[in-house]
C-alpha cells in the first residue's frame, strides 16, 4: 500500500493531481450549452418552457437538494463499494464554488470509478429521460445543471478509466487534488483539466 508522505512502498508510489478550476468551468459551460442545444432539438417546447420557473424559491431550495443528493450518491457508491464509512468526510469550499464528499482511504480503480459516475446517470441522465416522460420543466432543468456540474467527475473518469486496473485512488484535505497509488510511472499521463503536481 501507498502512504501519503509518498514514499515507495511496495514499488507503489503516489503521483498527485490537481483540478484547473478554469478548465472545468470552462467544460461546465460547454455541458451547458450542448445539453440543452440537443434538448431544444429534441423537445423546443418542454425546453423553451423550462427557463420559465413558477417559483424560484422552490427550485433553487430543489437545487440544494439535488447537490446534496449529488454528494451523498458519491458517499453510498464509496461505502457500497468497499470504502470505510470513518474515512469519508463531506464540505464545502465557498470560495471555489463547490460541495465535496472524500473518501482518505486506498480505494480500487472499480471503486472510484462508479462513485465518479453514479450522480451523473443517477440524477444527469435518468432525471433527464423521466422529464420527458412526465413533460417536467423542473426536473429536466435539475437534470441539466446536473450533468453540466459533473464536469470535474467526468475529467477525473476519463483519466482514470486510462490507468491500469491495479492503481489505486485516494483523496486527502484538498477537495480539488487527489492521489493515484501505482507501481508504474504515470507522471506522463495528462489529461485536460488536471494538473500532474507531486510524486
């Protein structure tokens, strides 16, 4: 196993990797503008109407909501998937603009990469095909800004589906930096959206 003063261990060290804040507003506003581009194509009434709340106070108290759930749905995928219930901590960094659940345990690369994708299919995509199914403008509009928020989840799959499947993932006191534990050197592997910071 690794430890986080990254030392060798085991021929496994700690390469660390921290989130561009820029890139993944960038990649949100993107989300944004392709979802519901593709959503005017598919319905133009149910997303013309959708921006026209009836009540703001109940939508944006439902948004809260709905970033909880996001949180909680990583921390259920986490404790369901091997990960101790101890090792998991939840916050909030204000001055970035994000809500965090971290898991400071070794986990598998199975583990993390079903955590990273759950709040997307779960409340992204599912919310999204039952707001058609009902014609509800509150439900696609949380859905939307949903996967469009998923930006940093959606990097972080991505990168980690390229490793092999012996690493291991952990998370320490910086919400927006995480460590892959590996016996192979991956200080070369880039991705947009991370930054390669230690080892």
């Amino acid at each position: 196993n690794c430890n986080k003063d990254f030392k060798i261990i085991n021929q496994k060290k700690y390469y660390v990797y921290k989130m561009n804040l820029t890139c993944l507003n960038v990649f949100s506003i993107l989300l944004f503008i392709l979802i519901c581009s593709l959503t005017f194509f598919i319905n133009n009434d149910l997303m013309g109407d959708a921006f026209i709340l009836d009540n703001a106070f109940i939508f944006i108290l439902l948004f809260l909501l709905y970033t909880i759930g996001h949180e909680l749905l990583h921390f259920l995928s986490y404790v369901i998937n091997g990960a101790s219930f101890q090792n998991i901590t939840f916050g909030c960094a204000l001055e970035k603009g994000v809500l965090y659940c971290l898991c400071k345990q070794n986990i598998t690369k199975r583990n993390i990469l079903i955590s990273l994708i759950c709040p997307f299919l779960v409340l992204g995509v599912f919310t999204y095909v039952v707001s058609f199914i009902f014609y509800s403008k509150t439900l696609l509009l949380l859905s939307i800004f949903n996967m469009a928020g998923c930006s940093g989840d959606l990097i972080m799959f991505a990168f980690i589906r390229k490793l092999d499947n012996n690493i291991e993932y952990s998370e320490f006191d910086d919400e927006i930096s995480f460590g892959i534990c590996s016996n192979k050197d991956i200080s070369k592997v880039s991705h947009f959206g991370l930054n390669y910071i230690e080892k």
